[in-house]
C-alpha cells in the first residue's frame, strides 16, 4: 500500500487504476478500459482533475479526458490518420499542405491525452520525439524551403519540450530569413498551466511574430492558473488566438459556445477556429452534425460581439485543406444577393 502522503500529493492520472483510485471511473469499467488504453494514451492532469465536476456524469472537462469502452468501436468512415498528414511529409516531423506554411512537429507527447483526438493514433507519452539529427533536418527543411513564410509548431504539443529544447528549435527558426510567423498550437495553457514558466517566456522571446493558439473547449477550463499562464505569454509578446472543437456534450449549445468564446476573449485570446470533428478512430460519440454546427453559429451571429467569432472549419480527410464551413448568410440569385440580417432573419435584396 502507497502511504498516505504519496495518496494525496497530486498526479497526472496516467491508467485505468489510477481513474478507479480516483474515482473518475467506476471499478467495474476498469476492464474495458486497460484494453482501451493498449490502443490510446490516457492523462489527466492536476489541473484537470480538479475541474471535474464528479456529481455530473455527463460532465464536460471529464467527457474530454476520461476514456470510454466506446473507443473501442472504429466506424467504417473512421480513418487513422484522419487529415492525411503522412503523406504530406516531405522530411520526419514536417508536414507541407499549404504553399506558404507548413506544420513541425517535434514530438508527440500531450499534457493531458484528448479522448476526440484526431492524431489518437500516434500521440503518446513516449512516441515522436525528433531525434536532434530529426529536428535539425527539418530545420534544414524550412531554411531551404523559402516559399514557406510560416512555422506551425504542433504535435503532440510542443510546449511540452523542455525549454532549452524549444529556445533552440525558436532561434533556429528566427534565423530564417523568409520565415516571418512563428505559430504554436498548445493545451499546455489550459491543461498544465505551471509548465508557462520564465523560462518558457524567455525561450519564446523572438523578434518574428509569435501566435500560440490555445486548444480549449469549455468556458471553465480557464481556471485563475490558466489566466496566469496566459497573461504571462501575453506580456511576453505572444498574440493568443483559441482553438475549438465542436463536439457533442461538450459544447453543443449556443449557450456553452457563448460562453466558450465570451471567455476567451477576456483572456485575450481571439477565437480563431472552431473545428468540426475528425473521424479518428472510436471518437463518433463526440460528433455533431455539420447541419447543426450551422446552426449553432447562426443564433449566436448578431446577439454576440464580432470579436468572438471563430471560423468553422473542415479539415478535408483526403488532405484537401481545411474547409469553412459557413453558414452562410447570403445567397445569388439571377442579378442580386440575397442576405439575410443577422439580427432579425429577415431577407435582403442587395443587386449586384
Ligand atoms: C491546419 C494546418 C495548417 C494551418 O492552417 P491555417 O488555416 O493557416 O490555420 C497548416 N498546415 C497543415 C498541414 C495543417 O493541417
Ligand atoms: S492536446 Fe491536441 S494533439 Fe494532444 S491529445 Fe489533445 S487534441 Fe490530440
């Protein structure tokens, strides 16, 4: 037996037994569970732990974070690497879709393992970290590849490196001459807020346009520590944007997105993205259909302000790019627009 200190000293919450113990889930799903955890990485942070409403058995923080038996279960539309980046590869780490920017990826660990994930298949714990041969022949990549104007720093989560690791892979790339955006996709704000530390500032510090955009989900996940991480790359010079995905339970109510975006923004993060789901594998219980989502933005068009607008978005699983997804609020017809106000839903005639 664990002695009582060790008990309640606070973890990341990293197996099955280690949910049960914390009584995320119940003892009888444990089975299920360790075979979902041969296939997926599971972990939840302090932070996280603490934000789960444990009298909500459909509670949102804990929807997103603690694995399901239905994981299990992969859908015919189901694709393992749902947005095609392996062929999109040109060297290890590097995925190029887009003319002028192209994603590094420098590992694949997470804070905490989202259960929607669309890279499910290859995050993890111990899976991807670039040897420093790897990182650095990518790093040759962008030198060497001038139509590319933007790095896009994801993962895994790249705020996840040690800082000696991240201030090297920024002044690499801030010495590429036709490299002017360095952007970073990151949970770690959220999910593990302590990790923002004056290092982590200081190995951000460029004089390139620096945009971390923060994966989150739900207006509470913005706890005071999260406002603390965020503030601190704000005065560090980092523009905040927010990423999102639509998923189901989670946020799939205009009020929960209101909120969701309301929140962001006074944080200053710019909602930047709101994701339609990818079709990884065991994930169809997250899915909200496109028609909805639709609709969803549509009642909050009008009643809140233009700043908490995000795009909606598709990324098209044959690697066609992401896709807007509308709605949309005009229409062609013969010589005219027709538009529709925002505010009261009625139609307008706008000729050409
Ligand atoms: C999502 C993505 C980007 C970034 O796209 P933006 O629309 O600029 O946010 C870039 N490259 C790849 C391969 C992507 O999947
Ligand atoms: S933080 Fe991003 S990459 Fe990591 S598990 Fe969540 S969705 Fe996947």
């Amino acid at each position: 037996m664990p002695d009582a200190p060790q008990l309640l000293k606070p973890r990341t919450l990293r197996d099955p037994a280690a949910l049960v113990q914390a009584g995320l889930v119940s003892p009888e799903a444990q089975a299920g569970l360790e075979r979902v955890a041969e296939h997926y990485a599971m972990a939840i942070t302090p932070t996280v732990q603490a934000l789960i409403d444990r009298s909500n058995p459909r509670d949102p923080i804990a929807l997103q974070y603690v694995p399901n038996a239905a994981e299990l279960v992969t859908l015919p539309s189901e694709r393992s690497d749902p947005t095609s980046d392996a062929p999109f590869t040109p060297v290890k780490g590097v995925v190029h879709r887009y003319p002028d920017r192209a994603l590094l990826k420098p590992l694949l660990a997470c804070p905490v393992y989202c259960r929607f994930c669309f890279r499910r298949e290859v995050v993890g714990p111990d899976g991807g970290l670039l040897t420093e041969a790897e990182l650095d022949a990518a790093l040759d990549w962008f030198a060497a590849t001038p139509t590319v104007r933007e790095a896009i720093l994801t993962g895994g989560d790249p705020l996840m490196l040690s800082s000696r690791r991240l201030r090297h892979m920024i002044e690499r790339l801030s010495a590429v001459p036709h490299l002017d955006i360095i952007r970073l996709h990151s949970r770690v704000p959220v999910a593990a807020p302590e990790r923002i530390n004056d290092d982590i500032i200081a190995a951000l510090s460029t004089h390139k346009a620096v945009f971390l955009c923060v994966h989150a989900n739900h207006g509470r996940e913005f706890t005071a520590e999260a406002a603390q991480a965020l503030r601190r790359l704000r005065l560090g010079g980092v523009t905040l944007l927010g990423q999102s995905v639509l998923l189901r339970g989670v946020n799939d109510t205009a009020e929960a997105l209101e909120n969701l975006f309301r929140t962001m923004l006074t944080h200053q993060v710019k909602p930047y993205y709101l994701h339609q789901l990818d079709r990884a594998p065991g994930t169809a219980r997250f899915e909200v259909p496109i028609a909805e989502g639709r609709r969803l933005l549509r009642q909050l068009r009008g009643r809140l302000t233009g700043l908490a607008w995000p795009t909606y978005v598709l990324d098209l699983p044959d690697g066609s790019g992401k896709a807007p997804l509308g709605p949309d609020f005009a229409r062609q017809q013969d010589d005219a627009w027709l538009v529709e106000g925002p505010l009261d839903g009625t139609t307008h005639r706008h000729g050409d």
